[in-house]
C-alpha cells in the first residue's frame, strides 16, 4: 500500500534492509548494485510513493544531470524523420552517461517566451546543456548560450563565430557529390530541391551543387522551400511540363512526393527521370526502384554530439571541437 506522508530515502533503506548508500545507487540508475537487490529497492520505492526530488538534487549537486535538445518548429510542421533518428541516438547516447534529455521547439530567430520553451530551463539553471538543431546565421540561440556560457554543441555548421562546438556532415560536397554523381550518369538538366534557405544545411548544399553544375556547363535550377513530400509532388508535377532527366531532393521523405508524381506521369524510374535524394532512411531501400541517396551517416553523427557536449559540460576548459563528417553515396535503383 502507497503511503502519502513525505518518504525519505532513509525510509526505503528501513524499508528494505539495505543502507541508504546503496538505495541511492539504485535512484541514481548506478551499475554497481546486485539486479536483485536493485528489484528490491525499486519495489519498495513503488509501493512507498517515494519520488526523487530533482530540483533538490540538482542545487546539492550543483548539476541536473538534464540536457535540453532545441529544433527548430518547422513552420508548425515539425520534425523530419531523419530528426527522429538523430534524438532517438542522441537519447541512447545520453542515457547511458545517466543524463535526462528534454526536446524543446525553438527558432534561431526568436525564443519563444512561454512554458513550451526549454530555454527557461536553462535561464533557471535546471539543464546544464543544449543541443542545438537547424541553425541559421545570427542565431539568437547562440547568441543566448554564448552570453551565459552555457555549455552546447550544434548540429550543423556555425558560420557566424570560431569558438563554438559543432557536428557537421559535409554539406557543401552532398550538393557537390550529388550533381557529380547525376552529371556522369549522363543527367543534363537537373533541379535540386530544398527545405528553407534560412537554414545553413540548405545553402551549402545548394552551393556546392551550383559550383559542380558550372564546372561541368549542365542546365540546372535550385528550388527552396518545399517542406514535405506533398510540396515536392506538386513542384515535380510542376516541372515535368520541362524536359528534366534528374530531380536531386534534399530528404528521402520528400523524395517520395516525387516518385508519386513521376508515376502518374506515365513515366518509368529511372529510364526517363532520375531520383537522387539525401539521408539514407531506413525505407529508402523498400521503395521501387529503391532509391539511391546520400547517407547522412546518423549514428556517427548522433554519437560524436553527445560526446563533444559531455566533454564541454564536464572539462574546466575545455577545447572548441568542430567535426565534419564524409557523406556516402548509397547507390541503388533510382538513377
């Protein structure tokens, strides 16, 4: 039976014979502790009501152990499928350094200023780090945790200062190695397809694209804003009225909006227009013809984060760490 007074972890130890140093070993999800001594203490704690004070915990220990994840909301829309990959290993990675992991919506062009927003998290000095998502240029979330030397790693690419922690793939060679990929294969008239232009992946993507269609002379276009697989279908349905052989889509997601209109054109993949796309997402091979991509290489990425933020939260001066990470063509049916 649940009792309702206030339970201390003197109590669970009572409880259960064992000393409050171990019951402590057990909230604390410490690995030193015996599985049935651990079931023991957990089964006491469950039926004893007894609940961890983290606000308390955390002024103790002078860390909350907490790390807030802030992307970027998207229109409304919210998040990729790729992002749902990267904050599942993002939260593995963390999890096993016993570190709670809070996602919060944000922009880089304005903190919301409501209960929604983790930033109040950190302004209350409940989290004692960030992972930031889909930056953009004078980002006011940078801005912010620079200012309060709160320690944070970007995923994507900072080009507005020298002394912040980032995890990037190589952008600008995706566009690069992408067009490459479609100019050899024969493709001479190729349209690249993006999210906004407000976010840095975006540019250097669509960069490094321009460069290797100039160099190789190939008719090209780059189209941004088309956030989800209905918006690329309705622009593909748009541009077959033209005669392009290759359509290059910045996420395997959107790519499928484009294999539908593609089909009800009467058309075949890849005998009469080509499909390059960038992530590599689990489904991307199921699709027919299975679509060839540029792998985002997740648990690389996800992994080098958590690290990169562990080390700045728990090192007295620790160093800038920037990596860049290769992209990998996985090619497969579609081109």
């Amino acid at each position: 039976m649940k009792t309702f007074g206030k339970v201390t972890i003197a109590d669970i130890a009572k409880k259960t014979g064992f000393s409050i140093k171990t019951v402590s070993r057990v909230i604390n999800n410490s690995p030193n502790v015996k599985e049935e001594t651990r079931k023991k203490i957990l089964k006491a704690i469950e039926e004893s009501g007894y609940s961890v004070n983290l606000l308390a915990k955390a002024l103790k220990k002078g860390k909350t152990q907490t790390v807030i994840v802030f992307m970027d909301k998207h229109g409304g829309e919210y998040w990729s499928s790729w992002h749902n990959m990267m904050i599942r290993e993002i939260i593995s990675g963390f999890r096993r350094e016993n570190y709670k992991i809070i996602v919060s919506p944000s922009s880089g062009k304005g903190v919301l200023d409501d209960e929604t927003d983790g930033f109040l998290f950190l302004k209350s000095g409940l989290a004692d780090g960030a992972v930031i998502f889909d930056v953009m240029r004078e980002d006011i979330r940078i801005k912010y945790l620079r200012e309060n030397k709160i320690p944070f790693v970007i995923v994507g690419k900072d080009l507005d200062h020298d002394d912040t922690n980032y995890v990037d793939l190589d952008n600008y060679m995706v566009g690069y190695m992408g067009g490459e990929y479609l100019i050899k294969k024969g493709k001479k008239r190729i349209v690249f397809m993006l999210g906004s232009k407000d976010f840095n992946v975006n540019r250097e993507r669509s960069k490094g694209f321009e460069d290797v269609c100039r160099k190789y002379g190939i008719e090209y276009e780059v189209i941004f804003e088309l956030k989800d697989p209905e918006e690329v279908y309705r622009k593909v349905q748009e541009k077959l009225k033209e005669p392009i052989d290759a359509f290059f889509i910045s996420g395997d997601e959107r790519a499928m909006g484009a294999y539908k209109a593609i089909y009800e054109a009467g058309l075949k993949i890849p005998e009469d227009v080509a499909i390059l796309s960038i992530d590599n997402l689990p489904f991307s091979e199921y699709l027919h013809p299975p679509l060839t991509t540029i792998d985002q290489r997740v648990k690389e990425f996800a992994g080098i984060t958590v690290r990169i933020l562990l080390d700045a939260m728990r090192q007295q001066n620790p160093k800038v760490k920037r990596v860049i990470i290769p992209p990998r063509l996985i090619e497969r049916g579609s081109v």
